[in-house]
C-alpha cells in the first residue's frame, strides 16, 4: 500500500496555455469551464496573471466558486512590488494586493515573492537586498504563508536562510539553470525555512523556446533531472512538512505530463520506503510476533 501523499501539493503554473486547448482539455469545452476541468486532474496551480497585478474580487471569488472544496491556490505577488519597488514604499499595494486574494479564504495557500536576477550593474546588491528584506518580512501577516524565490544562486547562504527561517518564510526551490542543484543545496544545510517547501521545476525558457511556443507535449528529456527533484520531495515529505510543488510548461515542454511522470516517480519511492520498512526485522517492520 502506497503512503498517502496528502502534505503534497501539486500542480501547474497556470492552468491555460498555447496547446492546452487540443492536449489537456477535452474537446469543445469552453474556457470558462477550463478551470472547474483542471480541479479535476490536481490539487493545486500557482496563479501566473497576479504577477501582473492583482485581480478583481469578481475574479477571486469565481475561482473560489470554480474548484473543489479541497483545492489550494498559490499566487505570485504582483511584480510592482518585487520588481520595481522591491520592497520599498510598497505597503499599502501590498496589503491591497492580500486582501483581494483572502476573497478564496481557506484555498489561499502561499504567496510567492519572484525576484529578478540582480547583475553587478543594479542599484540593489546583496547587502542592500537583505536590509530591505529586514524591515518588509516581520510585517507579514502571520496568518498567511509566503515563500521566496531569488534568482541569483550565490545570495544564498546562512545569513538569508536565517532570516527566512526567523520570519518563516519559505526559500523557494527552483530549477532554474542560473541556480544550484537542489541535492547540492541540501548538501549544504538545511534549506526547510518555514513549516512547508515551496518547489519551482521552471526550466530553461530560453532554450526550449528555441523549439517550441506551443505547449501540447514534451520537447525536452527531463528525466535525469525529474528524478533528482522527486527524490529531493521525497526527502522533504519524509520530514513531514507540506511541500507545494509546481510545474512550468517551459520545463519540458508539457507541464500536465510532467506533472504525472513526476507523481508516478514519486510514488514509486513512497512504495520502495514501505518495502524497506516492512523488511526491518522485529517490532520496527509493523508486524505482529508470533
């Protein structure tokens, strides 16, 4: 029997895309229904369109109205605060921007604060990025959970993992190709900032858009690296914390697919812990002695 996987959530970023009309919805279905469809098939999907300011409350409670009772919605915070104030005099917008999103009360689930990548030209360095970090995170409302994403690898460290982890914020885990491994991080302490993980399989999305825009099916053998990630959930399930996991199409072409090839992997591990815990001998195997 297959240990339940209910600290998973799983789905992708964003519920349409170019192709998605012919390879995951149903023919003929129409794209107000697509939602309701696609609550369907997962638990979760991480809004995309919040990144570029916030809905409408109409919105918002149509998507509430749309999914099932148990359906979780995790949303990116609008890029005007990340981007171009990041974190500065932005507060007002901000709280603006949570309260329209608790219109999907107990399906709100983290929102994810998506940095750019800082070059050695930008007026905002690591020094600067963890002060403004220090005065914008313990203003959170406690009652919400958020997680953060950064883009530059080498900012990293002890010192930001501390100060997520005070403010229990989640660093969210990416596959990116200008961040580092996700086994190399693990090796390097202890990444679980918050009482859940936050994991991104992004992709390269310049290079797969060398090959494709339509998103219909699989362009690009991500296997080696889908591997690596389930075995890195699995470890994190294990320590028995939520872990919100999300798929972009840009990661391999298809993110439905994706999305059950990694289920599938991550469900073989789950039966392979239960063999190896069943063959424990005595007491620690479950089994009653004769």
């Amino acid at each position: 029997m297959v240990e339940k996987l209910d600290r998973l959530l799983l789905g992708s970023c964003s519920f349409t895309a170019q192709g998605w009309e012919t390879s995951f919805y149903p023919p003929g279905l129409k794209k107000t229904a697509y939602l309701g469809f696609y609550g369907q098939q997962f638990n979760s999907v991480e809004v995309d369109a919040t990144f570029y300011g916030a809905p409408s409350e109409k919105t918002v409670t149509r998507w509430y109205e749309q999914t099932p009772a148990d359906f979780i919605f995790a949303c990116k915070v609008p890029q005007s605060i990340t981007h171009e104030a990041c974190m500065v005099d932005c507060e007002d917008e901000f709280l603006q921007f949570v309260n329209v999103m608790s219109g999907l009360k107990h399906k709100l689930g983290p929102m994810l604060f998506q940095f750019p990548y800082y070059n050695r030209k930008a007026a905002v360095g690591p020094k600067e990025f963890l002060d403004r970090l220090r005065v914008f995170l313990p203003n959170l409302p406690g009652e919400l959970r958020f997680a953060l994403e950064i883009r530059n690898k080498d900012w990293v460290g002890p010192e930001l993992l501390d100060l997520l982890r005070k403010n229990k914020v989640a660093l969210a885990l990416i596959d990116h190709p200008w961040m580092s491994r996700p086994c190399d991080l693990m090796r390097n302490g202890d990444i679980v900032t918050s009482d859940f993980v936050y994991v991104r399989l992004l992709g390269d999305r310049y290079a797969i858009e060398q090959l494709t825009k339509t998103w219909s099916k699989t362009v690009v053998d991500r296997n080696h690296e889908l591997t690596e990630w389930s075995a890195v959930v699995d470890q994190l399930l294990a320590r028995e914390v939520k872990v919100y996991t999300y798929v972009n199409n840009h990661f391999a072409g298809h993110s439905p697919e994706t999305l059950r090839q990694f289920l599938e992997m991550l469900r073989r591990r789950q039966q392979q812990r239960v063999r190896n815990r069943d063959d424990l001998p005595g007491p620690l195997s479950g089994n009653k002695k004769d």
